[in-house]
C-alpha cells in the first residue's frame, strides 16, 4: 500500500515508519521541515512539505488533502495530533476519498484538552489525582499546573507553594491544577474499533530523556490500567489509537494524562503487540483480533533522546559521554535492551541525527534544545489552533468515526 503520514517530525512517526516499511508498505511522510527526523532514514521514501500543523490545522489539511490526491495514497496513517483536525471534517475526508481511523470529534474534544480529560475520567469514575480547575484556596503541594493545551511536557508547571502557584496562574486561570502523586512513570497505549479494544501495551519509563520523554523503556503488565482504559474507549466509541500516562503508585494506577494517538509503539512491538498494525487493519475497515503482550519486561531505549536528556538534566559533558559509553558497551541500563529508533542494521542514514545531536551538545550541553524545540511545533497542536478547530466545528460538526474511503 501507499501510505501517506501525517507527520514526520516525532519520535512516533519514526518508530511507525520503521513497522510499516518493514511490512511491505510504500511510506511517506508530512512535515514543514525538510530535515525532520523521518528524513533520515530508508524507511520513509518522501517528505513532503506542509504547513506547520499547530499554527494552522486547516492550512495544514488543505495541503495533506492535496498531497493525498496528488501522491495517489491508499491510506492516511493518523501519527500525531492531526487527528484532531481530521475529527472535525469527516465529509471533507468521505469527499476526498480518505482511507483513516478517525474518532468522532466529540469524542476528541472529550480528552483533547487536560480540563475537559479530567472532567471525563471523572464522570467515569478513573482513578486520577486530586485536581480543581479553581487555583484559590489550593493547599496540596507539591502540584502540577497544566495549560489545557500542551504536548512533550510542555505546558506543565510544577510549583510547590502558594506563591509559585499563584505566580504560575497570573496570566492564565484556565488551568488545570493537579496533585502529585508517587510512583513510576508508565505509558499505557491502545487501538479500538468503534468502542471494542483490539490492542493494549504498557511500559514503564525508566530512563527520562529530553523534556520528560522516556529515553528508556521496561515493558509491564497494567491490568487495572487497561481495564480503565477500555473503559474509557467504551464510553466514547473510540475508534483509533488512544494512549494514556499513569503514574503508578502502591495503591495502583492514576491516570495524569490522556493522548489521542499512538506513542511510541516500538516496545509494544518488540512485547508482541502490533498497534501499528492494529491501526492499519482498523483504518482499512477490518476487525483485528485482540492483542496483550506476550512477553513481559521488555527493555528497549532511544539513545537520541537520552542523549540529549542528559545535555538538559545534567548540563554537563561528563554526563552525555557517560550516556553514550554506557550505550556503546551495552552496560547499566543499556544491558539487554533493543534501539527503538535507530536500529543499526539495514539503516545506516538513521543514525546522523544521534551522530549530530551528541557532537553538537558535546560541543556545548545547552545545543540540545536545538533538537527538541522544533519538532515538537511541527506537529503540536496549539491553544489557537485548538480555538479555530472548536469554531469551525460550532459551525456544523459531524459526527461518526470515519473508516475507510
């Protein structure tokens, strides 16, 4: 098949390329930036250029719905947040001939923004942390403040008094403030066809790397998070990718963090889970079988982005030589892990991008947001943008899960 992505920039668009090359399929990609991270690999034959997503969703749709017809494309792979925008034109899609897995968009907009999420998985009964869309009178810290819109951590503020809160609220008092709780990281991903979970993983993020990403991976059994998180594509007919992130404390899983996309999905691979696959058959209008892990404890890791993650957390040279050492013997916590992104075998261009990010922050730690910064504005979707989707769709929204041309 030809398949056509809708972004290129991310480290999921990446790890999708790789499954879906590796399966026979005839990949390309979208992004504003022609050296994106999907540049550099065989597995994406083209880039093509559009407008930067977050700025303007419709600009952007105008350009992917020509780059579909032009490219003669059997299917458009949903990678990002673009599935939001895709949500709330579903005719336009019909008309055009698109082959997709889309939600409905009252189903997006449900979880699209971290105040309607927890509202959502509040009314559902989904364990989360404490949490008020009314700073005054807050008193349990340390707290998390979130801008409603925000991807790759950005829009999250920690603040651990009164001051810092009310200081972290001056501009904005449209957000969401949210206990801290303890435990591990854990990223729970999932595919459904109209409401009937198909595919479920889950990993813990046992290496931070740049701006909070998980640089190093564990796959973990999450029982009462996917139960939840079935309950929760149950209740809105999801039809896609759907992924959440929980913290997961003695008592068990809190859910801090709903995505709807696809993260990631290369432990879930290698776990035996196929969510790329999954997705393709869902797009395609098929009724995939049901699949859990088959094998537990997985390890996998991304040296780009721990490379990088030790340029921002340390600040240090010593810090990223220690990282790539450790990566290069196959040491620590590099023992018995598989490369998620840049496999060495059969993709030699794949690994420029970590050649270029460790010399440039070896060079100077503080070049590493030179690498972070603007992947995420290609493909992000903005406050602004988010508002011109909302007022489109006030105008005459639509309304079921889009499958199929």
């Amino acid at each position: 098949m030809r398949i056509l992505m809708t972004d290129g920039s991310g480290l999921t668009a990446r790890q999708v390329a790789n499954r879906l090359s590796s399966s026979g399929h005839h990949v390309e990609a979208l992004a504003p930036d022609p050296f994106c991270l999907c540049r550099f690999t065989r597995h994406v034959r083209r880039v093509r250029r559009v407008p930067a997503y977050g700025r303007d969703p419709f600009a952007w749709l105008e350009a992917a719905l020509s780059v579909y017809e032009e490219g003669r494309f059997d299917l458009l792979f949903p990678t990002q947040e673009q599935v939001a925008v895709l949500a709330a034109v579903p005719e336009r899609l019909q008309e055009a001939g698109v082959c997709t897995a889309v939600p409905t968009f009252p189903a997006v907009a449900a979880v699209q923004d971290k105040v309607s999420a927890s509202v959502t998985l509040a009314r559902l009964g989904v364990p989360q942390p404490a949490a008020t869309t009314d700073p005054e009178g807050w008193g349990d810290f340390p707290a998390y403040v979130k801008a409603p819109i925000g991807t790759a951590s950005g829009g999250v503020r920690r603040v651990g008094s009164a001051d810092e809160l009310r200081d972290a609220v001056r501009t904005d008092r449209t957000v969401l403030v949210q206990a801290a709780a303890d435990g591990p990281l854990a990223m729970c991903q999932s595919v459904f066809d109209r409401g009937v979970l198909v595919a479920f993983h889950a990993n813990l993020r046992t290496g931070e790397g740049a701006n909070g990403g998980a640089s190093r991976k564990r796959g973990v059994r999450l029982s009462e998070a996917c139960y939840w998180l079935e309950v929760l594509g149950s209740d809105l007919t999801w039809h896609g990718a759907l992924s959440a992130d929980v913290i997961v404390t003695a008592s068990g899983p809190l859910f801090i963090d709903i995505n709807p996309r696809l993260v990631e999905p290369a432990n879930a691979w290698r776990a035996g889970v196929d969510l790329v696959g999954c997705l393709l058959e869902v797009a395609q209008g098929s009724t995939p079988a049901r699949q859990e892990d088959r094998r537990e404890g997985v390890a996998t890791h991304q040296l780009l982005l721990a490379v990088l993650g030790a340029a921002q957390q340390e600040a240090r040279r010593a810090a990223v030589f220690r990282e790539l050492a450790a990566a290069c013997r196959r040491v620590g916590p590099y023992a018995g892990s598989v490369e998620e992104l840049t496999p060495r075998r059969g993709d030699a261009v794949a690994v420029l991008p970590v050649v270029a990010a460790a010399a440039a922050v070896l060079l100077r730690p503080a070049n590493y947001s030179w690498f972070t910064s603007g992947s995420v504005d290609n493909y992000a979707l903005s406050p602004a943008g988010w508002a011109s989707i909302l007022a489109a769709v006030g105008g005459g929204a639509a309304a079921g899960p889009l499958t199929g041309p």
